[in-house]
C-alpha cells in the first residue's frame, strides 16, 4: 500500500489564552496543500519502521509512525508490517509533515486491515498522538480550537490560486515558538472570510507566532516581505514556523532569496 501523506498551511493563528493544563487556546483555519511525503506499507514478519529522504533525528520509536501502529495494534492486534517513509516535508516548519503520517498510517492500517473503525473513532486516536493529527483524518479545511485538536469543516475553496513555499531550513521547536507569545483574545468572524476580498486576508488575517519567532529570526520576516514584494496577495508564516507562505492569483516566478529552498503549488 503506498500512501502520499500531506502537509497544511495555518490561514491566519490567533493565540487565545493559556490553558490550566500548560496547553494554549488557539483558533486557526488549517488548509491541506498538495506536497506530500510518501509512506509505504507492507506485510512483514516483524514490525520495522525506516526512513529515506531528509533525516530525521532522534529514536525511531518515538517517531509518531510508530506509535500510531502501536496504537493500532493494542486495540485491534493487528499483524506486523513494515512501513517505509520517504520524507520530503521539513521538520519544525510548522506544517504538520509528522502529524500527517501518523494520521496516513492510521488510514492506511485501517484499510490494510479492513478494521472498518469509522473516522470520528480515528480522530480520537490521532489525538492521542498530537494536536495537529486529527486535522488529517478527514484532510479537508476545517476550523481548528482548543489545543487545536477541537475542529470542524469549513467551506473555502482556493482552486486556481497558486502557493509560492519556502523553507528557510531552521527548526523550530514547540518550545521555542510558544516560549515568547503573549496571548491574547481574538474575535474573528471566520465565516466572513470567504465573502472578503481576497486582497483583505493581509489585514485580517495573522498569525501570532509571528510577533516572537520574527524578532528572533529576522531573515524570517525579510522572506515574508519578499513575498509581497513579488506579488503575492496574501503571505505568512505557518503554524508555529518556521515556512513561510504566499499566495498568488496567478503563477508567480521563482525569485532569488539569500536563504531557503522555494517550491510552487498549485492549489
């Protein structure tokens, strides 16, 4: 079984308050996009877990991959497979690449398996795994609350706009980003952000992991800044950093930056 497990931007963050539980509120819009890591599943004797493409440090069983199978397992007893992972999505880039395939392995184990576990059954386990996984399992845009495992699906449809990526290639910690924020209550109306004229998103929308992780990482900013600067109608860092997104109306050309690696998407 091959599985393409994709990542999501954050259409505007807003950092609400923090919880008793050490957990901050937050309200997001979280918005799949087409680039995708590859996952592959197959039987096996024993259970092995390996990983191609960019590194990714640390124990393998503390890789989210495995503990989703693990959890699989303890419910359902599942046989051994072997699950390979090609990683193209950067970590720490606030994109959700590993929430993404802890989820896809969910999906995929349940079908390999024919376990037939419906998907509000899935999204309990996901977050088990983090707060960003259950987000994958229906995999459509939805609003995000809570901790931001709270969601539900939201109508917006960017068909024919164009994302213009960039990966600065620094990792940002959970820690770090959430180290310097200074919540605040937000009142945003989300359902008038499919009315809005698309060129309003700049003003309207934000994301305020921005206002610590920018001073910190300056180069960051200067990337957001070119991104308006060569066209884009709306642009902003993702999640909790450190990507750095705009979007186009129409497909905008490659430019030059003194940091990162740039992908275009047609979403």
């Amino acid at each position: 079984m091959i599985l393409f497990s994709n990542a999501k931007i954050n259409l505007g963050l807003f950092i609400l308050n923090k919880r008793e539980d050490g957990f901050h509120s937050i309200e997001s819009l979280k918005y799949p996009i087409p680039f995708c890591d590859v996952l592959e599943i197959l039987p096996a004797e024993t259970f092995s877990f390996q990983i191609l493409g960019k590194e990714i440090k640390g124990r393998l069983e503390d890789n989210l991959i495995w503990k989703a199978y693990n959890l699989i397992k303890e419910k359902h007893d599942i046989p051994a497979v072997r699950i390979i992972l090609q990683k193209n999505i950067p970590m720490g880039a606030g994109l959700g690449g590993g929430s993404s395939n802890a989820s896809f392995v969910l999906k995929g184990l349940n079908e390999f398996f024919s376990l037939n576990i419906s998907d509000e059954e899935l999204r309990l386990i996901a977050g088990k795994l983090g707060s960003d996984c259950p987000f994958f399992i229906s995999n459509t845009p939805q609003i995000a609350t809570g901790k931001g495992d709270i969601l539900r699906s939201f109508e917006i449809n960017l068909k024919g706009k164009f994302l213009y990526l960039i990966d600065p290639e620094i990792h940002i910690g959970t820690a770090e980003a959430y180290a310097r924020v200074s919540p605040k209550e937000t009142k945003f109306d989300w359902e008038e952000l499919p009315k809005m004229n698309f060129k309003f998103w700049r003003d309207a929308l934000k994301n305020d992991f921005e206002d610590s992780i920018f001073p910190a990482h300056p180069e960051l900013e200067k990337l957001k800044k070119q991104l308006y600067a060569n066209g884009a109608v709306y642009a902003s860092m993702s999640g909790s950093g450190s990507s750095i997104f705009g979007i186009f109306e129409k497909q905008p050309v490659l430019f030059q930056t003194e940091i990162g690696t740039h992908k275009i998407l047609e979403l």
